[in-house]
C-alpha cells in the first residue's frame, strides 16, 4: 500500500472527501460505486468492479436477473446444461 501523505477528518455524518486529485487518477466520477474493505485495522477504499456470482473473478461479466456470471462459468453452465438435462431431477 502507498502512502498519498493527505490526512481528513471524518465529518459529523461520517463521511471524507476523497481528494480531486485522487479521483482524477483512479477515473472515479460522481455516482461512481465504490467499494469498502477492512484489511486488519486498515479501511481500503477500491472503485467497485462487479465479481462473479459463482467463482469471485472479476473482469468480463454477463449480467443476469441482477447478478454478474464470468465467461468462464457461463462457459462451465452452457457445458454442464447437457448433462443436467440427462438426468433425471430427485
Ligand atoms: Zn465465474
């Protein structure tokens, strides 16, 4: 992890304005989604990227009914779609 060397307060509400500069760089906008982690007692701050459903990854996604599939399980569903089909449902 990098320092930046900038130090906020928290404001009464909570909240820390994440620095122009910052945002420049990392190609955060307004509305942007971001999401939180604690990393022992650390708060790590990262531009949301939607993660598979089934394995975690993340990159090219498909979204279905609100959730996000990779190509490589839709790849594994397409594939084991043959053999649920073969067999019999208990
Ligand atoms: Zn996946």
């Amino acid at each position: 992890m990098k320092s930046t060397g900038i130090v906020r307060n928290i404001d009464p509400l909570g909240r820390v304005v994440l620095p122009m500069e910052l945002r420049k760089i990392l190609d955060l906008k307004v509305q942007d989604p971001v999401e939180i982690f604690t990393h022992g007692s650390d708060v790590v701050i990262r531009k949301y990227r939607p993660s598979c459903v089934f394995c975690n990854r993340d990159g090219s996604m498909l979204q279905f009914k609100g959730l996000y599939v990779c190509s490589h399980c839709i790849a594994e569903l397409a594939s084991s779609e043959e053999d649920f089909t073969e067999n019999e449902i208990l």
